[in-house]
C-alpha cells in the first residue's frame, strides 16, 4: 500500500513548455498510467500538451477552456473530456482557478482496452 499526499502544499510549479500559472502534483506514474493532480490560475494556461496514449481530463472544481486541434470547448466542476492520442491540447481557466485530474493512459494500456471492449461486445451497462 502506497500512501501519496497532493493538492495544496503537495504542488509544484508546472514547467510544460508555454505553461503559465500551473501548479501539480503527482499521484500516481506506472507502465499503464500517468495521473496528475493540477491547477490553473485565472488567466493561466496548461500547454499546448500531447499525450503519446488516450488522455482522460476530470474536472473537480472551477472551470474553464479546453483546446484541441482547433476546436475549444468550456468544461466545467463535474465534466470530464476523452481525448485521442497524439492529440494536441491546452487547458486555460476563466475566471475561477481550475483544479482538475488527468489521466494519460500509456499506448499498451490504450491498446489492451480497444481489445478488451471488442472482445466484450461493447460499452459499461448503466
């Protein structure tokens, strides 16, 4: 069992290339998976980021702007966003900071669960 602290007093300055005003943490980091707590100050901007596996962002509190390719969608507390891999993308808050969790699935992870969900016949039941 593996215990790790994040949020405030856990987060680092984000140096991302053309990142401003981005503090994270990380939470978790295997063969699988990459998954980070992070913020964006009002104003701030995360990225432009890509992910070499699919990249799954939940958002937990504020809100603000997700680019990708050209195409740029709001997200607020309670939303999440699937994006493809190899897609380019940067978050920027809008007027409340945003706190969120990404979780950047490696490409064998992204490949096991195409192979998986084929084999099933399909999505989770609700």
């Amino acid at each position: 069992m593996n215990i790790r602290s994040f949020g405030p007093g856990h987060r680092r300055a984000d140096r991302a290339a053309g990142s401003q005003g981005v503090l994270s943490s990380a939470i978790f980091s295997n063969d699988i998976a990459q998954i980070t707590e992070f913020t964006v100050t009002p104003g701030g901007t995360y990225g432009p980021l890509r992910s070499a596996g699919d990249v799954v962002l939940v958002v937990i509190e504020g809100g603000g702007w997700v680019t990708a390719h050209d195409t740029r969608v709001q997200l607020a507390a309670g939303e999440s966003l699937h994006l493809e891999r190899l897609t380019p993308y940067s978050i920027a808050a809008r007027e409340l900071p945003l706190r969120a969790i990404l979780v950047e699935l490696s490409t064998s992870s992204v490949t096991e669960s195409a192979r998986t969900i084929g084999t099933s016949g399909g999505g989770a039941e609700e």
